[in-house]
C-alpha cells in the first residue's frame, strides 16, 4: 500500500514556509509531518501537491493508496482509525479530510476538495493539525515530546561526555553526538541529540529541546524551549520556541524567539527579533492567502522567514515579521513587518534581488552543507519568483 500525503488549503495558508515544499515536508517536532507517519505506518511515503513541485516531491500511486492530509500530525489513536478505513472510505474532522483510502484507478483522480465520492467517516478524537505558520512553533513542544518517545522507545542513549550536567531522565544521544562542559535540563521536557551533533562548552539548554543530525551548537548559547535546530545547522545566542528547518545557520549572539526559519537561511551576527510588542498588544502576521495581516490571537510572536533568506548583522526585526523566500535584508533601520519574497534592501526600501544573484549565491551555500544546486531547485525558485512578483510591487 501506498502512502501519499497530500495538501489542501493549508499549502496556501502556510505560505511562505510552503511555496518550496508540500505542507508535510514542515518540520515540527524532531520530524517533518512526513517522516512521523512513516514511522508510524512503517510504509514509504510519497506527495501529491502543486506541480511545479512534483519533479522534487513526486508522486508514487500503488494499487492500494492512503492518502493522509499533509498538515495532520499523526498518534497513535488517530493511526488506528486511518487504518481500519475501507476503501473509498473518507475520515473527516468538522469538514476536514483526514485520509481516505483509494485503488489506483481512483487515486489519480483525487481531489481533497471533493469529499461527494467518499463515504465519509467522523472522527471523534483530537489531533494536532498545522494551519498558519506561527502553529510551528505554537505546537512544537507537543510534537517535540511525541517524537521523542517515538524515536528512543526501548532504546538507550549513546554515552556523552562525563563534563557535562544532566538534570533529569529524558536525555537521549544518537551515535556520534558530542558534548562538553554543558548543561542540559530536561525537568521542562525532553533533550534530544541527532546523529553527529555537537553542543560546544559552556551552552546551557533546558527541554524541550532536538538538536538534529550533523547540527553544532556553538559556544556558550543558551537555548530555552521548546526549540528545534533541524539537520546540518549551526546555531549560538540565545534561542527561545524556535524552529530552525535545517541547513540554515543563526550562529551568533542574538535573539530568535517564537519564530520559524526555513531552509538555507542566514541570520547576521547581533541580530534579534522582537516576540513582544511594547504594548502587549495581540500580534498580526502577514497573511498570503487573504493578502492583508492576520491576527494570530498570540501575545508572543516573532519572525516567521522563508527558504533561502538572509539578514546582515545588527538586524531588528520587529514583533510578528514574516520574511518571504530567497530575501536578503540589511541596513541600519528596523525593515517593515512584511518583507516580501526576492526582496533586497532595508528599513521601507527595497528592490527585486534577481534570480541571477540569487542563484550565484546558492551555488556557493550548497557545497558547504555537501549539497548541490541543481535544476531542481532552480525551476522550483523560478516559479516562486512569478508566483510572488505581485507582493513585490508594493514597493
């Protein structure tokens, strides 16, 4: 059987953390959406999504096929339910679809905005799905502590450094993970290293907490929860409920708080985000779908900002900035709460960065993370910039 994720109006809503990648592509938690049903179905899995992103995030139709909606995070009462369904079979939740199962001739014409051929099926219980992109890091201690359990059940920690302090039992080290002279509290949630993270002397963390795979923590940070720094990023300063995607780096002082930072991403030394506004006041984000700021009903909210974007040192960005993909932001002045994608410049001046530019500087980040840039990503990149020139005309 196989088993598809695939979006709905979340693809859209999620924006700009979903112009370069389906919805269950989010990493929230240790794993991306994607990679928790697999664990808990034991099945590749595959996406149907836009099709200027199948070419990266294809499709893989069998002759039985489940599909689950990509903005769901699976447990185990829900996992249950999806796989008692019967063919053709749809559960649903208040009108959303959560999974329905389809032979092949069915599943390539699936529409998830189609519930009439379905015999629908109403879940009673409650699950964790992602809407907006403060829902990140919103629910990412949830999700921290489930894909803990998950992923260290039965199992047990790979031996670090005697010069470390733990504080707690929930303390978890995959092979190769490497600590010294730090302190770990896992008495406010679990401490989770990858495989081949380092955590350098003199950083203080307190759970929950994942440092993924081949990821460094640099001298003397301090890290509060619930903060995830996603595989092969470097990360210092201070970090509070912070999702960092992975290959992106935030490796100097400064602050990062209840905020999300896609992929390929650079934050300038000293740089900080406000998460609090002078006033208290409810916090209002920039909103794709409907093209006006949203209110996100937060008190706490800081810096939401796209794939492959980046900022110069001493950068202030102001509560509830949301940081299209592939900008680059520099200047002396605090830039405007929406920066829109491709957008160079500082304070209310900006200017189109050009492909060109931006596709010179990616073929030179790829190779530090052993990746390479390649037609790929570039076709991806092109269309996100057509799909978002719109947003650049403001200015």
């Amino acid at each position: 059987m196989a088993i598809i994720l695939f979006d709905d109006k979340a693809h859209q809503t999620l924006r700009p953390l979903t112009f370069t990648r389906p919805v269950a592509d989010l990493r929230i938690g240790i794993l991306t959406i994607a990679e928790k049903w697999a664990k808990y179905i034991n099945l590749p899995y595959s996406f149907h999504t836009s099709q200027y992103l199948q070419a990266k995030f294809p499709i893989q139709i069998d002759e039985r096929n489940l599909f689950i909606n990509g903005s769901v995070c699976p447990d185990e009462d829900l996992h249950a339910t999806i796989l008692k369904l019967h063919g053709s079979e749809a559960l649903v939740k208040d009108g959303l679809l959560i999974a329905v199962k389809l032979n092949q001739w069915d599943a390539g014409e699936f529409n998830p905005a189609d519930l009439t051929k379905y015999t629908q099926v109403e879940y009673t219980g409650d699950f964790i799905a992602v809407k907006h992109p403060e829902d990140i890091f919103k629910k990412n201690d949830v999700e921290l502590r489930k894909d803990f359990k998950l992923l260290t059940a039965g199992r047990t920690s790979a031996a670090i450094s005697s010069t470390n302090v733990i504080i707690g039992n929930e303390f978890f080290a995959e092979e190769g993970a490497v600590a010294e002279c730090c302190t770990f509290n896992t008495t406010t949630g679990p401490i989770y290293l990858g495989k081949d993270a380092e955590v350098w002397e003199g950083t203080h963390i307190r759970g929950s907490f994942a440092l993924c795979e081949h990821s460094q923590v640099k001298m003397g940070a301090k890290i509060y929860g619930a903060t995830t720094v996603g595989p092969y990023s470097r990360v210092g300063g201070e970090i509070s409920n912070a999702v960092i995607w992975g290959y992106s780096s935030k490796g100097h002082d400064g602050f990062l708080g209840n905020s999300v930072m896609g992929e390929w991403c650079n934050i300038g030394a000293d740089s900080n985000n406000s998460n609090l506004k002078n006033n208290y006041a409810e916090v209002k984000l920039w909103d794709y779908a409907s093209g006006h700021f949203r209110k996100t009903g937060l008190q706490f909210c800081g810096l939401i900002m796209g794939d492959h974007s980046k900022c110069g040192i001493n950068t202030m960005f102001n509560t509830g900035t949301v940081v299209g993909v592939s900008a680059n932001v520099f200047g002396s002045t605090m830039p405007l709460n929406f920066i829109p994608d491709f957008g160079w410049g500082g304070g209310n001046e900006f200017e189109t960065y050009s492909l060109k530019k931006m596709f010179e500087t990616a073929t030179l980040v790829y190779p530090r993370r052993g990746r390479v840039f390649d037609d790929v990503e570039r076709n991806i990149l092109e269309h996100v910039f057509e799909l978002t020139k719109k947003y650049r005309e403001i200015f």
